[in-house]
C-alpha cells in the first residue's frame, strides 16, 4: 500500500508529550516530531514488488495524495517502475543493458566500441526518458558525417536496442527511435574473382594451406567454419564436408570453438575431386593432431576438450586472425607474380580476402543454372533473401531479350 505520512508530527503520541504549538487538528492530537519543520513534511511510503520500502517527500499534502495514488495504481497494474531507475543516465542503464544481454563474443565487442565511441558522447550522461526524436535525429546526422550507412548500422541497432529495453522496463513509454529513417547503404555489387586468379591463389598457397585454399574455393567455407574443421567433419569416401562448427578468434584472449553463424549454416557440402586429393595429401603431410580447446558450440555447456583440427598454422597452433592476414598477404603476392610468369594481364584485385573465394563459389554454382535455394543452402544463408540481395546480378541474362520473349507470345 502507498500511505502518507505527516513527518513532522508523531502519528503515535505519547500521553505526556505536549501538543503542537504551530499546527492543530480537528481530527487528531498534533505533537511535533524529531524532524519538525526540517524539510518536506509530507511523505509518500510503500514498498515495490521486491518489498523495498521507497519514500519520496512532498511540500503539500495534495501533492503526495496524488503521488500516492499514482503509486498504488502502477502496483496494482504490475507497471510500477522504481523512481531512482528512471532517473538514471543512459550509459548506466546501458551498461546494464549489455553486460547482461546475450551476444556472441565478437558482437559484445562491436557493441561494447560502438556504444562507448558514438553513442555516449551524446546521450551517455542523460536520462533515456529525456531523449527525443529530435535529439536523435540530429545525432544521426552528424555520425552519418563520420561513418558510412554501412558502419552506422551497429551504433543504431545498440542505441536502439537500449532504448527498447527502457520500454520494457517502463522508463520510457516508447521507443523514440521507431520512424527514423538512417541513409541507406551502397550495396556494391560481388564482382567475383577471375577463374585463372584463383587457379593462381591456390597455386600459390605453401605446402601447409594449399588444401584450405582449395578447400574453401571449392566449398565456399566461412573462414571459420574452414578452420574450425575437424579430421572426421571430412569424409574422403563420400567426399563430403560436414559444418558443424566454426573457428572464432576474438579481438582478445585465444580462439574457440563456437556454433556456426546461424541454425542454416549447419550444413553438409560436396567435395570436388581435386579438393578430396588435396585433403588426402595433407593428412599424409601434416597428420592431425590433438590440442586442447575451449568448446562453446553449446553456450550452456561450455566445456575444453581435445579436437583434432585438420588446419593449422606454421607452429601447428590455432590459426589467428593476424597470423592468416600476413600469410595471405603472401599468397597474394604469390599468385600475383604467378600471373605475370603466366603471361596473363590479370592479377588479384586490391582487398581480396579469403572470402572471394566463397563469392567464386557461388558464382560458379550460379553460372551453371543453381537455385537460390540451392545456393543458400551450400553457402549456409540463413534466408533465400540473403542469397538474392547479394548474387542477384549474377543470375540476370547477358542481354535483355524481353521484348522478344513478349512478341513470341503474341504473336
């Protein structure tokens, strides 16, 4: 129950104590309290659904009726929310927020920076109730003066996020967020690699990472999913290769065995014939070997184990995020001034990755007549939506014959 007290006067006098000599009642002896004439005499009490007593002190007696009735109403509609939460700033409640949200490790860390570098300059140090759509506005369009639509993405998606949980929490009573429109992002179109660049690469590639090469231009593998392959995820009889699990190498600390990307990554992917042989040969040539690694591919059981990884680096360690920069920095290289003894004018584009060996992949699946279906299937999307936005241009003819297919129907 929310009550109201009189703080200044004693609601239980004793006999023997004098009345009050500034205030009376016609309903009740009035005898001055310790706290007589010190602050608000008037004070709101009730306990919230943990049983916290809260108080809060009002100048005028109809003041605090009215606070009080508002309190019992929000405790009698399960609404109430505690009065020091929604004074509290933002980087505090978001804090809160993202320490106890659930994410993958590389998304805490985006989330983490993105927060801290664009979105608490602004609005860490106010109360989200304070926050306005014209505040947010204005702070979308100075980021999008610093970040590309791309990169604003994560900041928004944070910064929405957050304000979202204040409405669930009751803070706010809405999301200001909902309407605002972010400048669209530039999807440049995938210009898959050259068949000869990539006969280059993989030719390129040392003894130890010819076989993933290979292996991830002819399966289209993440690069985490490619090194987080375990000796029987492949079958050389069947010449299959299973995706149960991916390779992830935080920003800090040491690489672990995590879930794939998403419920469709898991996925099983035919072997070529010249990738099964180039398997075989790695076995024979650097033969799996037990290491102990952390295991997060259950989140609620995580656990360390021995796994015997097919991929490796150089000193037979975890493969790291800047250990593969520099090696394919030097494939790169490799392949290039393989191109020139070749005598092909071609050479590797500026900024190719593991990852265009993927898009080739697909390109090459496209070109021979597969599905969306079938492609985002191979590739682990997880929707067809996925698959179209990014390949659509492949599948569109060479030349637009839509005028004839029109006059061949009506004609």
């Amino acid at each position: 129950m929310a009550d109201v007290y009189d703080r200044w006067h004693k609601s239980r006098p004793a006999k023997d104590d004098k009345p009050c000599g500034e205030h009376t009642s016609r309903t009740r002896r009035m005898v001055a309290s310790s706290e007589h004439g010190k602050g608000k005499r008037w004070q709101v009490r009730w306990r919230d659904a943990s049983g916290k007593q809260c108080k809060e002190n009002f100048e005028k007696k109809a003041k605090a009726d009215t606070r009080a009735n508002e309190v019992q109403a929000d405790l009698d509609r399960g609404t109430y929310v505690d009065p020091e939460k929604k004074k509290q700033d933002f980087r505090s409640f978001a804090e809160e927020w993202r320490t106890s949200a659930t994410h993958r490790e590389r998304t805490e860390t985006n989330v983490e920076r993105a927060l801290r570098l664009h979105v608490y300059p602004t609005f860490g140090s106010r109360p989200p109730a304070g926050i306005k759509r014209s505040d947010i506005r204005a702070w979308v369009k100075d980021r999008s003066q610093v970040l590309a639509p791309i990169s604003l993405r994560t900041p928004w998606n944070a910064f929405t996020s957050v304000m979202s949980a204040a409405v669930a929490d009751g803070i706010v009573t809405s999301n200001p967020c909902h309407g605002i429109e972010l400048p669209e992002p530039r999807n440049a179109e995938v210009l898959p690699l050259e068949p000869l660049v990539v006969k280059a690469l993989m030719e390129a590639a040392s003894d130890r990472y010819r076989a993933p090469v290979r292996l991830d231009g002819t399966t289209g593998l993440r690069g985490g999913e490619l090194f987080g392959l375990e000796d029987h995820h492949i079958d050389l009889d069947t010449r299959e290769v299973m995706v149960e699990q991916q390779l992830i190498g935080p920003d800090k600390g040491v690489p672990y065995l995590g879930p794939p990307k998403t419920d469709k990554s898991y996925r099983t992917v035919p072997l070529s014939a010249s990738a099964a042989e180039a398997v075989k040969l790695h076995r024979e040539m650097y033969p799996p070997r037990e290491m102990e690694i952390e295991d997060r591919t259950d989140p609620r059981n995580p656990r360390t184990r021995k796994a015997r990884l097919m991929f490796l680096s150089e000193v037979n360690a975890l493969v790291r995020r800047g250990s593969w920069a520099k090696t394919w920095a030097r494939i790169v290289r490799r392949a290039n001034k393989l191109l020139e003894e070749w005598g092909s004018p071609l050479r590797v584009p500026e900024g190719t990755t593991l990852h265009d060996l993927r898009h080739f992949f697909a390109s090459v699946l496209i070109k021979h007549g597969a599905t969306v279906k079938k492609v985002q299937r191979l590739l682990g999307h997880a929707k067809p939506s996925i698959t179209w936005d990014l390949y659509v241009h492949l599948w569109e003819d060479d030349e637009d014959d839509t005028a004839d297919i029109i006059d061949a129907v009506l004609v």
